[in-house]
C-alpha cells in the first residue's frame, strides 16, 4: 500500500481536490455536457476520411507548429475581417484558456468570473497558479454594467472572465457590459462564446468590440454547434500581439496533424455541419416553453441548454431522471438543473419523465 496522492509533494492548492468531469454514464437519453445531440452526416465523414487519409503516411513529421492553414479557416469563419494572424487554435477552448492563462495569469495574478459561470474558468486558474476571484451576480443571475464595473474596480483583477452564452444560465451579455469590463479593466477581458451559435436573433457577439480593443479576447469552440467535441478543436479571436502571447507558452506541436486535417475538412463544410443549430434551437426552445407550461421556473436561453428549477432537492430529481433513463446536469447550484437540448425523441423522453416528476 501506498499513502496515494496525499503521499506525494502535489502543490499545496491541488490538494483535496477531484477531477474535473461529468459523469460518462451509459444512458439513452444524454443531456448532461450540452454536446451537438446529432452525429455528423456522412459528407462530412467522407470529407474528414480524405482528409485523414492524406495525412497519415506523414506522420513520421512534426504538424505544422503554428496551424496556419487551419487558423485562417477560422478566420473565415468568423468574418468580422478577421485573418489568421488575429486567431489562435488549441485542443479545445480549455486549452486556450489555460493558454490564456499562462501568459497573462499566474502565481502572483488574479482572475475574475461571475459566478455562476463556466465552473472550469476558476479550476485552470487554480491549475495554473491563477488567483481566483469569485465575482457575484444578481438573483436572476443577471449582470449589469454596475455590478460589474463594481467589482472590478474593487479587484483590480489580472484576467476578467465573462461567458456570453453563459453556462449555466444560458444568458446572454449586453455589448454595453463588455464595454463597460473593457473600459474598467486593468487586464485582459475573455469572452467565453462557446455557445455563439445558438445565440437567438439580434443578440450581438463580442467579435463586434475586437476593434480597438488589444486586450479583448473572444474564444469559441468547435464542441458545440460544430458537433466536433470528440475532435478538440477551440479557438479565440483577438488582436495579433494576443496571438503572440499565448504562442510564447504553447507547447510545440500541441495540436496533431490528425486535429488540424480533421478540424479543417470539417470547415470546409461548415454550412452542412452548421445545419443542426436550428434543430437545437427549436428543441430549446421547446424545453423553456414546456417546463414553464409544467410551472417551473426556467431562465431563457442562448444556448443549447436550458437551466431549470427550483426544486427542494435538485439531487432528488437528477435521480429520478437517471432512474427513467435521462441524464441531466447537477451544476451544483441549489435547486436547479441543466438540460442539454437534444433530438426532437430525446427532448420527447425528457419532458415526458419531467411531467411526471412535477
Ligand atoms: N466554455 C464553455 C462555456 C463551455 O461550456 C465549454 C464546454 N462545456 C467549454 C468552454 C469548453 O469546450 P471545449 O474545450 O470543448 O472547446
């Protein structure tokens, strides 16, 4: 027997602490980690099969270290003029904000976020020597140009974190309160969008503010409306210097070949892949609608999920639901759940074993 983790001389802020993650629990109906419910389509699944194919007798070589190609895709995406020098690509958002996080974070350095807010903003602060600062929200979890100018300005912190589709709460952000972070902010600004995509009309993205604003920085993320989770492609979008920072504390070659080629044949057929988000969208919307008709209380969402409650014990209805074959999340809020938004038979089992719960 050995004394285990305690055993060993871990970082003083690592111990006791668990691993971050979902349960990956074999059920029919998964909602819990707000994945693209849908498979990819076979135009898709041949063009990445080409594009993997093309690579593989090459893989005795490094990839291209800084993904150009791949980076310039992005851009296109994005639009906005944005061109690869103003994108930067990793495995997954995470990384790009732990990258972030190395270079403009670290021991010595605060971070601040709004809680409730993406719970791994404070645990890749924690992992990179990054103090964290627990920033509040109102009851509705709102946030208002004061509330945040407030807190700021009491912080001062090094790397202010705001998430725009939010998770949990599926809110989006008034450019006005970026502007007003931005203004206030001694550091950098991230604005998390994973989610921009499900955004409904006439909600704007941050990418509007990029100009004249060095140290604003937007990451998004292929895991979502892409439907690419299991690939690890994020990325962020900012001005150029900010690209020149994260690439001091990249490691080489930290996104594969396989990665690059993969992401890449996927862009190439954004517009197919991108045909789900208005399925999720429905199926979204469907939810808030239903749960509210059920007399819940649900706030409106962004996103490709849906938080909803109260309940006395929100534990006990997670069970239950597990007991009806259906995953949700327990994002450690008292009294309230998230919900992927899922296929249209998915959102059917849901809601039905909802109807019977309430
Ligand atoms: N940001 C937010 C707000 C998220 O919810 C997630 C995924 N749950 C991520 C970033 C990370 O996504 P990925 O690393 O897959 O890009």
């Amino acid at each position: 027997m050995t004394a285990g983790l305690a055993g060993l001389p871990i970082r003083d802020e690592l111990r006791g602490h668990t691993p971050y993650g979902a349960p990956q629990l074999q059920v029919s109906v998964r909602l819990n980690t707000n994945e693209n419910a849908y498979s990819l389509p076979d135009e898709v699944v041949a063009a990445m099969e080409r594009a993997l194919a093309a690579t593989l007798r090459d893989l005795n070589r490094y990839p291209e270290r800084e993904a150009v190609a791949l980076r310039a895709g992005l851009a296109a995406y994005l639009g906005h003029g944005l061109d690869a020098s103003r994108v930067w690509a990793a495995n997954g958002s995470n990384e790009v904000q732990q990258q972030l996080l190395q270079a403009f974070g670290g021991p010595g350095r605060t971070a601040l976020g709004f809680t409730p807010a993406y719970s791994m903003h404070p645990l890749i602060s924690t992992a990179t020597g990054t103090g964290w600062i627990d920033g509040r929200r109102s009851a509705d979890f709102g946030l208002t140009v004061s509330d945040v100018v407030a807190q700021v300005r009491e912080h001062r912190p090094d790397v202010v974190f705001l998430c725009s589709p939010n998770n949990p709460t599926g809110t989006s952000l008034p450019l006005d309160v970026v502007s007003a972070v931005l203004d206030e902010a001694p550091g950098m600004v991230v604005v998390d969008e994973a989610y921009a995509e499900f955004r409904r009309p006439g909600t704007p993205s941050a990418l509007e503010l990029l100009p004249g604003h060095q140290r604003l920085v937007v990451t998004r993320t292929m895991s979502k409306a892409f439907a690419l989770a299991g690939v690890r492609l994020g990325y962020l979008a900012a001005d150029p210097a900010v690209v020149e920072a994260v690439q001091l504390v990249r490691l080489p070659y930290h996104l594969s070949a396989l990665t690059q080629a993969a992401a890449s044949a996927a862009l190439a057929h954004a517009d197919v892949l991108l045909d789900t988000v208005e399925a999720v969208k429905h199926q979204r919307d469907r939810i808030v609608a239903t749960l509210r008709d059920y007399g819940l209380t649900v706030a409106d969402s962004d996103a490709n999920f849906v938080l909803f409650g109260q309940f006395r014990d929100q534990k006990a209805v997670w069970q239950a639901l597990l007991t009806r074959d259906v995953l949700v999340r327990d994002v450690g809020l008292p009294g309230w759940l998230r919900v992927s938004a899922g296929t249209p038979a998915e959102t059917d089992v849901f809601l039905a074993a909802m109807k019977e719960l309430v």
